[in-house]
C-alpha cells in the first residue's frame, strides 16, 4: 500500500511540476528563486524532449507501481486516473517537441516583457 500512495504523490507532483512550468513565468517574473527554478525546469525539459529521454519522474512513478502490484491495471483514485491521463498525453515525440520549444519561448517573453 505504501508504494501505491508514494506513485500517487509522484503522479501529482509531476502533475503540478507541469502547471509550474507553463505557468511559472508570472510568478517567476516577480520572484528571482522562482525564476531560476522555472528557468532551469524548461531547459531540463527541453534537453528531456530533444535527446528522447523520461522525465526522472515517470522513470520513479513506473518503479513505485512495479513494486506496489506488477500485474494491475487502473486501480484506486479515479482524481490520479486522469491525471495520469493529462500528465502522460498521448501524443507524437514530434508534437510534445514543438510544444516544449514554444513553451519555451512563450516563458522568455513573458520574462522579458516583464523587464520593461
């Protein structure tokens, strides 16, 4: 059970790690700690898409399941379901690359826009 509820917490955190880095930058332009850390989460991102890696997230996720019960499916929270659904999107490699670069690029002029 113990697995089953750190997988939970892992889902929703990557969940929340999400919203942060396409959000982040209102906060971020106001806050320098912030920032830094916005900053260095889209670039991480950026490398993850660009070299085909796992988030380190999903890679903790996966092993937390396996150790819970190899063999289930779907079971438990219906909320980290579809999470899970938003967090793990089935799209093309192609399409979450484009998507991480105007992200990207969405952040910087946002914080460049706050500078004026």
């Amino acid at each position: 059970m113990p697995y089953k509820i750190l997988a939970d917490i892992v889902v929703l955190t990557h969940f929340l790690w999400i919203v942060f880095l396409f959000f982040g930058a209102f906060w971020g332009a106001k806050n320098k700690t912030v920032k830094v850390f916005h900053v260095v989460g889209l670039v991480f991102a950026l490398i993850i898409q660009i070299f085909d890696w796992y988030c380190p997230l999903t890679h903790l996720e996966v092993w937390l399941r396996s150790k819970h019960a190899p063999t289930l499916t779907y079971t438990g929270s219906f909320i980290i379901h579809y999470v899970e659904m938003v967090v793990y999107i089935e799209v093309s490699r192609y399409w979450v690359l484009i998507l991480t670069v105007f992200l990207c690029g969405l952040n910087i002029w946002i914080y460049l826009k706050k500078k004026e």
